[in-house]
C-alpha cells in the first residue's frame, strides 16, 4: 500500500490522523513528553519538523490508537489473517481450496525482492549523529532508536528467509561509546538474535547486524509479530504492506532499500560495554548492564528520511495498542500451539510480562466430578515453557465450569479464581528460574521465581466487599483498603531487608491468624501507600506484580511446608518497594509545564483544533 513512511504520513493528514508541529522541538525529553501526553488524550500521529539539532524530521504515536493502525493496513488486513490463520490450520486449505487459492499467490507476490547493492534504494551515507537523539526521560543513558528493526541472520543458514528481526532498543550516545562508531544493542533473553550471536561466536565469527528505521509501517510491525515458526518477518512485511521488501547487500552487509535510515555493523564475540539506563514498559529504569556493542560499519539515510519513534514507561502507552493490534491480527495462535489452553492474557497494566491470566481445560478424568486442578496443572507447565510467556512470575490459571467467564475481564477473572482456589493445596511455585531481563524484583538479572494460581471447583468462599476488622485492629498495620472484592491492601512501615520482614511477617501472621475472621479475604497487598494502590485496578496490578518475587515476597496466613508443598489460608504479597528494585520513572516537571503550549486552547494538539 505505501512504498515508504512518507507516502504514509501524507495519507494519514489527509484523513485526519495527524498533524504536524512545525516549531523546533527539542528532542531532549520535550518530544517524548509531547508524544506521552499526545497518547494519553487519544490524540493523533504527530510529525515534527523542526528537531532540534538535526535536519530529519521524525514521526511519533502512528499506532497510538489500533484504529489508527488498522486504517494503515487497510488494504491488505483481511488478507493477512486470513494467511496467518492458514499457516495455524493448514486443514482450512483442504477443507475449502478454492477460497484459499488466492492465498497462495498472496505470499508468492510477497516474497522479498533482491537487488544489487544500492540500486535505485536512495540511500546517501551520513553519520549516526545526524540522526534524531531522542532522550525520553531524564535519567536515561542517552538517546535511544525504540522502533528498529534489527536485521541478523543465521550463520550456519544465511539468507533472507531465515533471517531474524526483532525490536531490540539501540543506544545511539552516552556511556562509554565511541561517538558515530559504536552503538549499543540490548536484546533479552529468549531473542533470536541470541541464537545467531551464539553461532558466530561458536566460529570465532562476528555477527553481521543491519538495524533499519522507518520504511513502510508494517516493516516496523513485523519487527514486533509473534509470528508461527516458518513464516518470515520479511515474508510477513511484504504480506501486510502488499509490496515485496526490497533489499541488497552492501559489503556483505543486509539493506533494506525501503528504510528511512540503515545502521550495519558488526557484534564481535564477547565484546560488551555498559548499556542504559533506559525508562522501560515496566514504569522503571532499566538500569546499566553490560550488552552487546556494536562496531558501525556504515550508516544510511534515505533522500527525505522521517525518523519514526515511540515512548515506552507506565502503561498504558504506545506499546499498548501494538500489543492490542498483534493479539487482533494473530487472534489464536498463541492457543494453536498450546493444547487445552483456550486462552492467555499477558496484562499489559502490570507491564506485560510479570502476570498473565490463561483458561485452560480438564478433561483428564471426564468420568469423575472434578474438584481440584488437574489437567490445569500440566497446562500451566506448556504455558510456563512456550516462547515469552516463559517470563511470567505470575499465572492465575482455570478452567470453565457451569458459566463463562474471559481473561480479558480482568477483575471478575480474578474473583472468579480468588472464589474457587484451595490456597493450601492449589500454589505452585518454581524458584531460581528466568524472569524478564527488565524486572528487577527477583534475585539478579534475568532471575527470579514464578508461581502459579490454579483454581477449578466448587465456589469455597465469598469474598469480602469490606475491609476486615482483623486487619483494621492489627497493630503492625497503619492503614488498610478495599481494593476489589477479596482483595485487601494493607500498609506498614517500609521495606528494610528480608531478614527483619521475615521477623515482622511472622509476628503479623501470628496475630491476623489468632484474631481470624479473614476467611473471605484470599488476597492481601502489603504496601508502601494503600491508598494509591486501591485506588485503581491498574495501580493495584502495577503495584503488586511489578514490586514482589514470589518466592520472597509471598507469605500466608497459617502457611506450612509439606513435603516441599507450601500452602496457607490468606496469601500475603509484599509489594513494597525494596532496595534491589529499580527507580520509577518521574517525569520532568519543568519540560511538562514547556510543552503546555501545545495542548493549550490555540495549540495545535489542543482538542478544541
């Protein structure tokens, strides 16, 4: 649909989906809050032409809002359902082969097109400081690209279709990188990219690396698709622009002549540099670790480049309707992969990765009234093991009985488990396992505990709709709130270490369990502010599962060890902010109260334009 990011923005002005700022804007933090506050209020793409410091205009919030994103795919979304649904169920084809006929010819035309070198791709050679540096919060590294599309390929099957393309933030400055020869790139662990850097290394070989910017919108979304195994991120590109990517290779490295901007170098074996801080989805600082450094070999620009860029911090953001956006067009891959699970819901306003909520099925003994988890229990493990919901710390898993219920209907999903769960037989816990690289609530980088919540039964309790008196009479407790039906926080005094919470957690759990009364309160928040934490359903779910590891930060009312199982009546989460966590992300009140003039009556994001 359109051959580059301009033809893009221009189709979006003329149908009112964006607008442009046309005063030099600085890029050091008041371009990232202008976008922040722009998604906020469901404003609409943004294209500044005046950044200070640079002569490329960039672009920000093009997928703000999945109407948005959708009207740019217009032209070719049924079609790529339609092929991404036939790659799960191969059977459709057979079942109906004239109405799948045309999917075939879909992917063929879509195949990546090769040509030399340059050839006719308007690319000119710049340097990497001419690019746009974004610095998004204040107390980030440097600037950062935070929409590439990070090309490698397999050392030991090279070529386009076995390529990988990931969304890997790149730092452009700061630290201890060689301006305009050095950059760093910070990928996570179960990255595709981990595969080929591990390959070369194994050949005492660096890794070619190509980082593209910008191109057609859906060269940005297949950089982010969890797409079925087997179907390229650049076949997949091609499908949903309709329009083959074109690239050649220059001095052996991979360039798309579509992209904006090229970045090409090379990740030596071994070669790392300090890396961040960097203001992540979790609403924290990802904070500085050694990562891949990459050795710049050439950088390009297209003739009339725009630089594309998104904020990430607190959901909801930008990110946000990226993730509604791939849930819409992949629908129920993630289900096809995974028998008896009906569905999964990573909760974007704990930051995506700490909590999921799945339905799964039993069917295990269909000649016997099931009361407790069982084929749920061997669900949680598929789940637990597939791909990046093996990041998870915390799964809430049922099943459906005699009413419906959804994941997507987050409180009354939770209440649904909270009524039904055996909290002394029905936690699962595993420790000194893999979290995300950016949650710094468990033990190191990358490691942590999980457990699992899994219910399925007859209801076992009612749930509270008032705060007990057994915690509002507990000494230890300076205030407690209602926060959803069985679900209480409670605050205390702040976190010190675990030694001296292990202490006060038992004299606390001693107390609540002499006084009792706490039968229909499954779930209690321990936290720094309870009131913030009850006063939303978003901050309860940020709070409590981006703040606690559950195998440290889990304790119970009456809980016990048998034979390594722990069990207890109440579970107690310590969501307090401890001091192994990372900062929160603060914005920038004097940059907020700059950017005013923008919104204001007469401004050009004001909501009465």
């Amino acid at each position: 649909m359109y051959q580059n990011l301009e033809e893009c923005i221009v189709d979006l002005e003329a149908h009112g989906h964006l607008v442009r700022i046309k005063e030099e804007v600085d890029p050091y933090l008041e371009m990232a809050a202008i976008q922040r506050r722009t998604y906020q209020e469901g404003g609409p793409a943004i294209l500044f032409e005046n950044v200070k410091g640079s002569r490329y205009p960039a672009v920000a919030n093009l997928f703000g809002s999945i109407e948005r994103s959708k009207f740019m795919f217009r032209k070719n979304w049924d079609k790529v359902e339609q092929i991404i649904a036939l790659r799960d169920d191969p059977m459709k084809a057979i079942k109906n082969p004239l109405k799948n006929l045309g999917n075939g010819f879909s992917a063929l035309a879509a195949l990546p097109m090769r040509k030399p070198g340059l050839n006719g791709s308007q690319l000119e050679e710049i340097e990497i400081s001419d690019i746009p540096f974004i610095h998004s919060w204040p107390d980030d590294g440097g600037a950062f690209i935070t929409l590439p599309q990070v090309y490698s390929e397999d050392p030991d099957k090279p070529g386009m279709m076995n390529a990988n393309v990931g969304m890997y933030r790149v730092q452009l400055n700061g630290n201890e990188y060689e301006q305009n020869k050095e950059v760093g790139l910070h990928y996570q662990i179960q990255r595709g990219i981990g595969v080929h850097q591990t390959k070369a290394a194994n050949k005492g070989e660096p890794l070619k690396v190509s980082i593209f910017v910008g191109g057609p919108p859906a060269h940005t979304l297949s950089a982010v698709m969890p797409l079925p195994e087997g179907l390229s991120e650049m076949l997949f590109a091609g499908l949903l622009a309709g329009r083959r990517f074109r690239y050649g290779y220059v001095d052996g490295y991979c360039v798309s002549h579509d992209a904006d901007f090229v970045i090409t170098g090379d990740l030596y074996p071994d070669d790392t540099k300090p890396e961040g801080p960097f203001g992540d989805h979790l609403g924290y600082y990802s904070l500085t670790h050694e990562f891949p450094v990459l050795k710049v070999h050439k950088v390009y620009a297209r003739k009339g480049a725009i630089y594309p860029f998104t904020v990430v911090g607190r959901p909801p953001q930008e990110d946000t309707s990226f993730g509604a956006l791939i849930h819409e067009l992949t629908g129920d891959a993630v289900t096809q992969e995974l028998p008896g699970v009906k569905e999964v819901h990573a909760i974007d306003a704990a930051g995506v990765h700490p909590l999921l909520f799945a339905i799964g099925s039993e069917r295990y003994t269909p000649y016997q009234e099931v009361k407790q988890p069982t084929e749920l229990l061997t669900i949680a493990n598929r789940i637990l093991g597939f791909g990046q919901l093996s990041l998870a710390k915390y799964l809430f898993l049922t099943a459906e009985q005699d009413e419906p219920v959804s994941t997507h209907d987050e409180e009354v999903f939770l209440q649904y488990i909270l009524k039904r769960i055996d909290l002394k037989r029905d936690l699962h816990f595993q420790t000194n396992t893999t979290i995300d690289t950016l949650d710094y609530s468990g033990t190191g980088l990358n490691s942590g505990s999980k457990v699992v919540f899994a219910a399925y039964g007859d209801v076992k309790r009612e749930l509270c709709t008032a705060v007990p008196e057994a915690l509002l009479d507990a000494k230890a407790i300076k205030r407690a709130d209602l926060i959803i039906p069985g679900v209480i926080a409670i605050e205390t005094k702040a976190f010190k270490d675990y030694a001296q919470v292990r202490k006060e957690m038992t004299t606390l759990t001693n107390a609540l369990a002499k006084e009792g009364g706490l039968e229909n309160c499954p779930l209690i928040i321990l936290c720094d502010d309870s009131e913030f934490v009850s006063k939303s359903w978003q901050n309860f779910l940020w709070t409590t599962f981006t703040r606690s590891n559950p195998s440290h930060d889990m304790y119970g009312v009456n809980s016990f060890t048998a034979n390594k199982h722990w069990g207890c009546d109440n579970v107690i989460i310590d969501a307090r902010i401890k001091g192994h966590h990372a900062p929160p992300l603060v914005e920038d009140e004097d940059v907020e109260q700059r950017i005013n003039r923008f919104f204001e009556a007469g401004g050009v994001l004001s909501k009465e334009q």
